[in-house]
C-alpha cells in the first residue's frame, strides 16, 4: 500500500464519519480487486476545473476542488459493467461476499457533499477511483466540530454489534465508540452469543444484521438474548431491498430498523432513540 498525500491541500467542508466510510469502502472494494495480491494507491491533491472541463464531464463543476484517488491493479471492471457499479445491490462479486452496497454508498456521500465521482478502468490491469469534493474558503474544523456535536451521544451504554461484513462493523463500532458507547463486536450470530456470555449477559442494545453466515439470523439472534436480558433493546439493520426484506422476515409493529447503507447521524439518532425508547425484540 502507498498514500501519496498533497501537503498543501485546501480544507473540505464534510463529515470525518462519512469521508472515513467513502475511504474504508474504496479501499475494501480494491482488495477484493485483487485477490492475489497487489497494489493500492491512494493520493490527494488539489484541482482546478474550468467550463470547459465541466461541458466534456457533466457531473463536473467548475472551480477548485480536492481529488481523493483510490487506484488498484486489480481485475479491473468490463466496459458493459462500469455504468452499473454505482447501483444499490448491484454486485459482481460471488454469493456472500456483498451485498453491492459499498460503492452506492460512496456515490450517496460524495453527492451528498457536492462532489462526483470518475473511475477510470481496464480489464486486467486496474481501477482508479477519483472522488471530487469542493474545496473551502477557510478550515474545514468549525463545520465537522458541530456535526459532531450535533449528534444525539451515548451515556457509556453497552452495545453488542452483530456485522458479518468486516468493514461495515468495524466502522460502526468506531462511530459508536466516538459517540461514547462501550462497544462489543461479534461477526456472525454464534459469536455474538459467545462475546456476550463473556461480557457477563450484559448488553443494552444489540446491533445486529438480519443475515449472517452460520445460519443464526439477526432475529433468532435477539430472541436467544432476550430470553435472559428483559430490558435489551434491539435494532435490526439490513442491506436488502425492501421488497425482498418485506417477504423474508415479518416484524411486529414498532420493531426498530436500520437500512443499509446508514450515515453516522441516522446511526446515532436511532442509537439513541431505542435507548430511551420502549422496544421488545
């Protein structure tokens, strides 16, 4: 791996949640380019687009801008798939290695934030990912310090998160450590039981997919803990459709739920609500 960052870049203006989860998704979906090994670059530096720039590139705005490159020397992507990459659950990778979310998140934030996105793919040779976000007037700091505060915190509650996906659970955790929450983390449905048996069956609120690997799903999940914790609230979180969720499982009126891909303020904000709230899993 080799960052090649521009020591003199001008601020952004964005949430340092949402920009760690743009770099943490390009990053996931460059290894997974590479299999075998290989080369991840990424780099920043500063750019200046004129009008002429902007009739050629449509989603392009002029002005200066920072560009955040995320390049592999992976597989590459096929001509007749590159238009499709950024569509929610779209995936090429085999059955149980995603659910095609990671990309369409990254194009979510980054229009979210002003910018756009250009990738740059050959078969066989690699992918560059180049994310475009307009650069400030003045320091960035004012704007991500109140977005931090901004959301709803934790009181040292303890929450047990349920993610078979590595990258999804290790940045839900950092999120909830930040807001000010103990954290457990578990990957599948048989490990949570086991972290939370270690942590003395003494969980405030479990964070679990629906789906997990080894057949226990996020509801049978939340049904064996509540058997011995009355109090624990549960959200459930998922990544399918809601069509497909809607004919896979059957929740009780009230049941609390997160769709994926979610940013740190609907996190929080859920968090924090079932937690003062009445809910029964």
């Amino acid at each position: 791996m080799q960052f090649i960052p521009d020591p003199n870049l001008p601020a952004v203006n964005g949430d340092v949640g949402m920009m760690e989860q743009v770099l943490l998704n390009l990053a996931v979906n460059a290894r997974d380019a590479m299999p075998q090994g290989g080369q991840l670059i990424i780099n920043t530096a500063a750019r200046t687009f004129d009008e002429t720039y902007v009739k050629r590139n449509p989603e392009a705005r002029a002005g200066q801008f920072v560009c955040l490159s995320v390049q592999d020397t992976g597989c590459g992507i096929a001509p007749e798939v590159l238009p499709r990459i950024f569509e929610p659950f779209f995936t090429t990778k085999e059955a149980g290695r995603g659910t095609g979310l990671g990309l369409a998140t990254v194009y979510g934030i980054v229009k979210q934030h002003q910018g756009w996105l250009e990738v740059e793919s050959q078969v066989g040779q690699g992918t560059t990912f180049n994310v475009f976000l307009p650069a400030s007037a003045k320091s960035a700091a004012p704007a991500v310090e109140s977005i931090s505060s901004a959301a709803p915190r934790g009181r040292g509650e303890t929450i047990l998160v349920a993610e078979d996906e590595p990258a999804l659970r290790r940045l839900a955790a950092r999120m909830l450590r930040n807001l000010g929450y103990e954290v457990l983390e578990a990957a599948s449905g048989v490990e949570a039981i086991e972290v939370w048996e270690r942590h003395g069956r003494k969980v405030d609120l479990l964070l679990t997919d629906l789906v997990m690997p080894d057949g226990l799903t996020g509801r049978e999940l939340a049904k064996k803990m509540a058997t011995h914790e009355s109090g624990l609230k549960v959200i459930y979180t998922s990544g399918y459709s809601p069509e497909m969720r809607e004919t896979a499982f059957v929740f009780r009126e009230g049941t609390n739920f997160l769709q994926k891909p979610y940013d740190p303020h609907t996190l929080a904000k859920a968090v924090r609500n079932c937690l003062d709230g009445k809910q029964a899993p």
